[in-house]
C-alpha cells in the first residue's frame, strides 16, 4: 500500500491469536489494547485498557475519534480462567461479554457524525452451539451453549453481537465461530488433554511436569466416545482469515457476515485424535464416573480442565464451513492452509515458528 497505512485497532493484542496475526499486518499502523503489552518486538502503539470495567467503553470512544482506525478486531476474551488468573466468574463476564458490548458501543458513538470505523470482527466459538449437535450445523443453528462458562459467555456476547450489528453506523461487523484452536503455539484445555499436561496450579501438577508425566488421555466406556467427531482450526489459518478480511477493499453494504471456521478436509474421530497425540488412553466405567475424576483432578489442582466442560468432552460437535469456502473463493486454500488432521498434529510439534508475511494479508 502506498502513502499513509491505514490505522487498525486490535483489542486483545497481547493473547496467542494477537501475536499469530501481528506479522500479517505489516501494511498497517497497528494500535493494540490489552491488560498487558504483548511480548513481540512488533511495531505498534500500545494502550493499557480493561474492558472488564465500565468506564473503558468511554476511554475506548476517545481512542477510537483519536486513532480513527478503519477496523477494530476485538479479540480479547477470557478462555482459561486459571491461565489468565481470572477465577471470578462475575469478573470473567465483565470482559467477556460486557466487554464487547462496551466495544461495540465505543465504536457506534465514534461513528455518530463520522464514519470511521468501517468494520468490526469478532471471533465467536463453535461452543456458542453447545454439545452433543445433530449434524454439522450451518450459521443458522440455534445457540445452545450450556454448563461451561466460557461457551455460554461466547454465546451470550454471539448475541450481543447480532444485536447490536444493526446499531454500528455504517460499519460491516463479521463474526466468526472457530472451532478449536490447534498449534504448536496453542494452550487451551482440550489440546492440553491429548497432550496429557498435568497444567493445573497445585503442587501435585508442578511435581508431575518436573518427572516429565504424561497423563493418560481419559473416556468413558463405550465405542460411541471413542467415534464421536470433531474438528480444529490452526490459529495461523484463523489469523490470516482475520487479516484476509481487513484486506478486503470492495465497497461493502452494512451487514452482519457470520461464518463457521474449520480446518480443511474430514472431522477426526476422538480415537484418531489419541492416536495423533501418541496418547495413552484410559477408560473409565461410566460418563458419571469421568465426571468424578474430572472433578477431583481440577479440585487437586492437577488439571486446567474445568468440570462443566464434560458435554464437550463426550459428545460430537461438528460444523458445516461451505459458507466460509464461497467467502474465500479462490483464496480458500492460501487462507486455511491446514486441513483439520495438519492443524491437530501440528499442536504436538516442538518449535513454535511466527508466520511469515501472506499475500492474504494485503
């Protein structure tokens, strides 16, 4: 791009898919808020902000007039309460969901007399549908999300987000619904199981880490576990999807463009993902049974899995990504370079590279 860059705004920029997406936007003047500075050597404005607080929204309003930034990615979310430190539920919801509706309002006063900001991304979840779905279910499929409080706050702040929509002034909002990140670079619970990490916060945890113990990737009884389905996104692909829509110059119309994210090809069975992981696994008697120790293990502190995440552990969720696919055209395969399987053996892989410039950034 010749003469000035364009200005964007990214709200969690010191998370994983923050400093994923940071290499790709070298053709923009990036302003990053967070709680904390991202560790990258990137060049960027920083602004500290927490939009767990009511008055961040007003602060957000007058960054926006000042920075006049063409597009505000917000990606900032609590996903892991014991990796972020934040176990208060109340507190989780207030950047969650609170969080984006205080975004979003930011971004509606901002454009009242000036249309400045001309588009809003927000990556929703797959966990917005709930578990145990019928099919891989389209865009249209009712939110259900239940039991885990992470997946009721993606939905809930999913709402927000439809709703609010129409409120922007002139600004195209797209919301994406990822499925489970995978890669090297990845932490979150699921991949953390396959891989057996004993993450949790006791002392029990830190002596197994220091032996080098795998735990034992744990089921049910029963074949049905063992074939239930499910599908990944590489955190790369997810970041060159964001910049890929950054990009876009097209004139657009004001509307909400909501899309299914998944890695290329078939969804993996659960047999196949232990298989993958070179996990060891371990049955137990009953979905009763694996709640229990699922419990134990989270109230010993030996694991970062939280009990309310048992739906989505033991039943299939899978999605339909045709829409995804027409969006992208001919870019689908420069833009989801992973298929589902790559994207998961991928999270078992030692180095932990930072991706290179993409043409799909531009």
């Amino acid at each position: 791009m010749g003469g000035v860059k364009p200005t964007i705004l990214l709200t969690g920029v010191a998370g994983n898919l923050g400093l994923r997406l940071l290499p790709l936007l070298a053709d923009y003047h990036v302003v990053g808020v967070d709680l904390n500075p991202p560790a990258t050597d990137q060049s960027l404005r920083f602004e500290r902000l927490d939009l767990g607080l009511e008055a961040s929204c007003r602060e957000l309003f007058l960054l926006l007039k000042e920075a006049r930034p063409s597009a505000v990615l917000h990606l900032a979310f609590v996903i892991d309460p014991l990796r972020t430190g934040v176990l208060d539920l109340n507190r989780m919801w207030q950047i969650n969901v609170a969080g984006t509706a205080r975004v979003m309002e930011a971004i509606t006063e901002a454009n009242r007399d000036d249309s400045i900001v001309q588009k809003f991304v927000f990556p929703s979840s797959v966990s917005a549908y709930g578990s145990d779905l019928p099919e891989p279910v389209t865009e249209d499929f009712p939110l259900a999300a239940h039991t885990l409080p992470y997946a009721i706050h993606k939905r809930e702040a999913d709402q927000v987000v439809q709703q609010r929509a129409p409120a922007l002034r002139g600004c195209s909002v797209y919301m994406l619904r990822p499925h489970i990140f995978t890669g090297a670079s990845v932490q979150n619970y699921l991949i953390g199981a396959f891989r057996g990490a004993p993450n949790g916060r006791g002392k029990w945890a830190a002596s197994l880490r220091a032996k080098g113990t795998r735990l034992p990737c744990m089921l049910p009884y029963g074949r049905r576990y063992l074939e239930n389905k499910i599908q990944f996104v590489h955190v790369d692909d997810v970041a060159r999807l964001l910049a890929y829509i950054v990009g876009q110059t097209e004139p657009e119309a004001q509307r909400l463009t909501v899309l299914n994210v998944a890695g290329r090809g078939e969804a993996l069975t659960f047999a196949r993902c232990i298989e993958i992981a070179g996990g060891k696994l371990m049955r137990v008697p009953s979905k009763w049974a694996f709640a229990l120790v699922l419990r134990f293990l989270w109230k010993a502190g030996v694991s970062a899995i939280p009990p309310e995440a048992l739906p989505y552990m033991t039943s299939e969720y899978t999605m339909n990504t045709e829409r995804l696919r027409r969006f992208l055209g001919d870019d689908y395969e420069n833009v989801i370079r992973y298929t589902i399987a790559d994207a998961f053996a991928d999270s078992f892989a030692t180095t932990t590279p930072i991706p290179a410039q993409s043409a799909a950034a531009r």
